[in-house]
C-alpha cells in the first residue's frame, strides 16, 4: 500500500491545521472520556469539516456501545471506526454491519505470539493497528508513549493494511519504520508538549520524518531488488 501518516488524538483547529498542512493521510479524533484528548460530539463535527476532503477522518472509541457508536457517526461522519478496546471480531463484524462505515482494529502486542491474535480479525477488520500493550497501571489502553520491539513486526503480513503505532515520535519514526517494515505509522503523545496538548512543530517534523523513512524504506528495496545475486547494492 502507499505509505501513511496519521494523526490521532487531535483537538483543536489549529493543531488539526497542521497536521493537514503537514499532508498527513489520516486524523484522529478520540471519544473515550478517559483520555486527555478527549474530544465532543459538537466540537468533533466542527473539526471533521475542516479535516474533511484533506484527510480521512478516524473515530477513535473503546469498547463503545452502540447509542454512542451511532452518535459519532451521525455528528462526525468518520471514514474509519478505530477500535481501541476488547472488541471481539464479532463485536468488530457487527459494527460494521450496523454503521457501514470501515474499521479498524487496535491490538495491543508486547512479544511475537501477541501477533497471533490478529488473525482472528482476517476478513473483519479493513484496518489494522498494532500498538504496545500499555503498562500495567495504565487508565487507557493507547495514547501511553510506549514503543515495544519493532523488529518483532518485520514478519506481520496481515490481509488487510496496518499502522504501526507505540511511542513513536520524530526522532525515532524512519528508524522504527526501517525495523519493522511498516508502511503506515499513527502517532498521538509523540507529538505532544504535555498530555493531551499537541506542538505543532512536532506534527510537522514527525511527518516529514516519516515521509523521508519510508522513502528511504523504498529506495533500500528497490537496490535489493536491482542488486546481482540477491546482493544489496
């Protein structure tokens, strides 16, 4: 797939702006009230037609139930349902029968076998995205800051896209992407001056960062490609 960047946990205009201007593929909003990046139901509205037609626009929700779930596609009209709790695959299947609208699913991974889990979602989720499991005393299931070994990604090859996620930043992004062989990347607290408040200048370097990594991601396959005898040239 083309490469992409996403935004997630944006909550102002004028963050949302830069991520938009920056050319990031996807934005984030986030319905879990638990979270500093909490954002509502009017307020989601007035950022998605800012977003709209720029970027797709993804609904971040944990666990939600239906009432809730059918409120944010009413106000918002997101292009991707993000996930982020225990959803089961019926549970993932159901939503999109009910709501029409694309999912993607969140899983929290910390060594190779968490990996198997994702298979349960082959031909229920249209998006995956693998994250760290969050520490134990944690109060929110994503959005902690914490990366895991991104290497252990280089072998996921899902039926479906996936973003790697999981306390990446601009300083750490092309090396994570070159690692784990990704090609799409979500970012929430790496781009972030305090919890829940979003620096502009980091959204702009995290995505020229990513650009550059998966370029470099690109430029690398094609000289193994190119090189005699299997030799990287």
């Amino acid at each position: 797939m083309s490469p992409v960047v996403k935004i997630c946990g944006l909550s102002s205009a004028a963050t949302l702006g830069a991520a938009l201007e920056a050319g990031a593929d996807m934005v984030g909003f986030v319905f879990f009230e638990r979270s500093p990046r909490f954002v509502g139901l009017d307020h989601a509205r007035e950022l998605g037609q800012q977003a709209r037609g720029r970027a797709r626009i993804v609904a971040l929700s944990v666990d939600a139930p239906d009432r809730t779930l059918a409120a944010i596609v009413a106000r918002l009209e997101p292009d991707l349902l993000q996930l982020h709790g225990a959803e089961s695959p019926a549970r993932v299947a159901g939503i999109k029968r009910q709501f029409g609208v694309p999912v993607m699913k969140a899983l929290g991974v910390a060594e190779a076998p968490d990996f198997d889990k994702a298979r349960e979602y082959h031909g229920v989720a249209d998006w995956l995205l693998i994250d760290a499991k969050p520490p134990k005393d944690a109060t929110r299931p994503g959005g902690n800051g914490a990366p895991f070994d991104w290497r252990l990604a280089r072998a996921f090859a899902p039926l479906c896209p996936w973003l790697l996620s999981g306390g990446l930043d601009p300083a750490n992004v092309a090396d994570a992407i070159a690692l784990s062989g990704a090609r799409g990347v979500d970012v929430s607290s790496g781009v972030e001056s305090a919890p829940g408040v979003k620096d502009i200048g980091r959204i702009g370097a995290f995505v020229a960062a990513a650009r550059a990594g998966f370029a470099r991601a690109d430029g690398a396959g094609a000289s193994s490609a190119q090189a005699p005898h299997g030799r990287v040239a």
